[in-house]
C-alpha cells in the first residue's frame, strides 16, 4: 500500500479524493494539498470513512512544494491542477524524488499553446533519477489514448485514422456556464484547430469545421465540430501509422452563441489590460464571474459519450472499430458530488496512478498512456466506473 498526494481540489480533485478512498488496498494514506485549504477540507469531510489529510501549498512555488512532498513523503503525487503549473510540480517531485502523474499538458500562462514538448524535455531528469512521470491520465487525453493503444492491439494490425469524438449530452439549466475550469474550458475552444494528415498539422479556424454524428446509448445525433486536443500529438509521434487524426466536441447552439458575443467583446482576451489603474486578464475575470464548475453538479442531467473511432488494415483489408463509454451526469453526482466531465477525468487519474504503485506500468522517465499495455488499465478502469464498450468491424462515414 502507497501513501498518495493529491494536488488541486476543484471537480477532478474531488472525484480524485473520493476514489482513491475507495481503494484503500492500494492508497495507505491520502493527503490532499490546494492553495485554498479551506477546499481540501471540505471534500476531506465528504469521505466520512477515510482519513484525509490537507494541507495549503501554492503549486506555482517550487520550494514550497518540495518542503511540503518532503515533509509529508508521498510515493505518487497525482497532479489536478491548472495546467499552467505542470511544471514546477514536475520540479518538485524531481526535487523530492517521488513520482508524478497529471491529467493535462502544460500550457503556458501568456499562450493558448497546448504542446506536450515541454514535459517531453524532462525524459531525461526523471530517467536519470529513476522517476516516473505518467502524462494526460485523464479521459481525453488519457482513456482515449488507450482506446486507441486497444485497438492497435487487439483490432486492427495497421491503425491508419483516428477520429475522437467527445460528446457531452448533459443538460445544466444555466444560461451559460463551463463544466470545468472557464479559463482553461475557453482558451481552449477558442484556439485554432489543428488536425494531422499526411505527415503535418492543418490549422483551420476554430470550430470552423462541422459535422453530425449519431451517437450511440441512446444519446442520438448531435453536431460535433473539430479542434485541436493534445492527445492527437503523443498518437500520431507514438503510432507513426496514423496517416489522420482528428478530434471532435459537441457544443449547444446557446453555449456557441454565448462564446461568440463574449468573443467579440473581448471577454476571452488571455493578454492584460488596464482597468482603473490595475492589469486584469479579461478571461480572468469572466472566470470569476460565471458559475463554479463544481456547483453544476446537482444540477447537471443527462450523459457523455467519449471515444474513438479507428480505422486501418486488419489482415489486408480495411477495417473499423469504435470503441467508447457513456457515462451518467446524476450517476456520477450520486457517487462523488461530480458530475460526468470530473468523473471521467479524475477516475482515470486513480487507475493511471494505481498501475503505477502496482508496477503493472512503471518505467523510469517521462511517458504518455498509449505506450503501456491498455489491458490493465481497461482491467481496472471498467469495475470502478468507466466500463468501454467495443463495436468492432462496423462502418462510420469518414468525418
């Protein structure tokens, strides 16, 4: 049994919290760390059976993060952070010698760059310190990346095309709000998309690109429009076979409409401006001002449908398979006060951090999901709430 440090304490960090609790054959002892203490208290009174431990760090300071991993020594710190603070977490747990697992590439505060080249560069560090660092052990990235590792495996012995399609067809009853952090949910919708074919990156205008896709368990047909997702780069550099990648989100026409007038007004804006004599970032502030992600929860009906579609040869001839899971907004709340968004990407973490204390994937360095066995993981994943489902040698248009 391993002791386990969770940083952030937003949706994903509650889900976090509540499933490691749930699996006190491996996690020994938690403790949870935010700057806002008082939040790692509350979701630590939720979990009225297990002990948790808090703590208040600021994960923009190195020293102070290393002081805290070593006065209470972890053996995996499971990051769920912003993304802006990667990084210096990665450098703390260098610093302290533990291992490191997050959910989400970096991206730097000042740029809408979502590149994993950053934390790459650190193959060598932790290598050398016999570390390991997990990357993206989210749901996308993360359970697609292994969605697709399963179908190189086990489906297709050429995987040529992807198509991840994120669909979330759950219903909120606000006028506008993000199921996640705003300011990480809008920088990224409103980057340009970047799709892979033939060898390079495409850019195309942001959600510029629309399709209808007829989801299956009930969810239906919804439209789904192209961006760029960071999963897309670690495939496309660990399979070389894929000629194509794409990746697809499902957006209302009230949340599209909304971002569009607060685009125009300038509401998105990333860069500082001045106001009555102080800098304010206008994302920033929007942020502050729409709802909580995490008050969307008892609120929140409906599902999310999130998978892949592969495309290739399997014994020289052309094949597909579409492998996915649907997940319950209500479902999720009633077992960890989440909704769906949080639940699909903080189980995964657990799962990814679970091989790790296990050994089922450990390797020195610094790692991304499709390069482990998937079987394990899929092993694991399903029993605590994230079964997949696989159609396997069906037909879905090209989108």
């Amino acid at each position: 049994m391993s002791k386990v440090m969770i940083i952030g304490a937003g949706g994903v960090g509650r889900v976090v919290a509540h499933k490691c609790a749930q699996r006190k054959d491996i996690f020994s002892s938690i403790m949870l760390a935010s700057r806002t203490l008082s939040k790692c208290d509350a979701i630590a009174a939720e979990i009225a059976d297990t002990e948790i431990k808090t703590a208040q760090v600021d994960a923009d300071n190195v020293a102070e993060l290393t002081a805290l991993l070593q006065k209470e020594p972890p053996q995996l710190v499971i990051n769920v952070a912003l993304p802006y603070q990667d990084l210096t977490i990665m450098d703390a747990c260098l610093a302290a010698g533990v291992d490191y697992l997050d959910t989400a590439n970096y991206e730097p505060r000042d740029t809408a760059k979502f590149e994993y080249r950053w934390q790459w560069d650190y193959q060598d560090r932790f290598s050398e310190k016999g570390l390991m660092a997990l990357l993206g052990s989210g749901f996308d990235p993360g359970m697609t990346n292994v969605y697709t590792a399963l179908a190189a495996k086990n489906y297709l012995d050429e995987v040529q095309e992807i198509d991840i399609i994120d669909a979330n067809a759950g219903s909120h009853g606000q006028p506008f709000a993000t199921n996640f952090n705003p300011e990480i949910n809008i920088r990224e919708v409103t980057a340009p998309c970047r799709h892979w074919e033939n060898g390079e990156w495409v850019e195309t205008g942001a959600l510029a690109t629309r399709r209808l896709f007829d989801f299956p368990g009930g969810v239906g047909p919804m439209n789904i429009y192209r961006m760029y997702h960071e999963e897309m780069e670690s495939l496309v550099k660990h399979i070389p076979t894929i000629k194509k990648a794409q990746f697809w989100m499902t957006f209302s026409d009230n949340y599209l409409k909304h971002l569009e007038v607060l685009n125009n007004v300038g509401m998105t804006r990333i860069d500082e401006v001045e106001y009555q004599g102080q800098k304010i970032v206008p994302l920033q502030f929007l942020k502050a001002v729409l709802p909580d992600p995490g008050s969307l929860g008892p609120l929140t009906k409906g599902k999310t449908c999130i998978g892949v579609i592969a495309r290739g040869l399997k014994d020289g001839e052309r094949r597909q398979v579409y492998i996915y899971n649907i997940c319950d907004h209500e479902q999720c709340y009633k077992e960890v006060n989440s909704q769906a968004i949080s639940y699909t990407t903080g189980v995964p973490a657990v799962v990814g951090g679970i091989m790790m204390l296990t050994g089922k994937w450990h390797r020195p360095g610094v790692w991304n999901m499709e390069q482990f066995d998937p079987e394990p993981f899929l092993a694991e994943v399903g029993p605590m709430g994230l079964p997949h489902v696989v159609i396997d040698n069906g037909y879905w248009p090209p989108l």
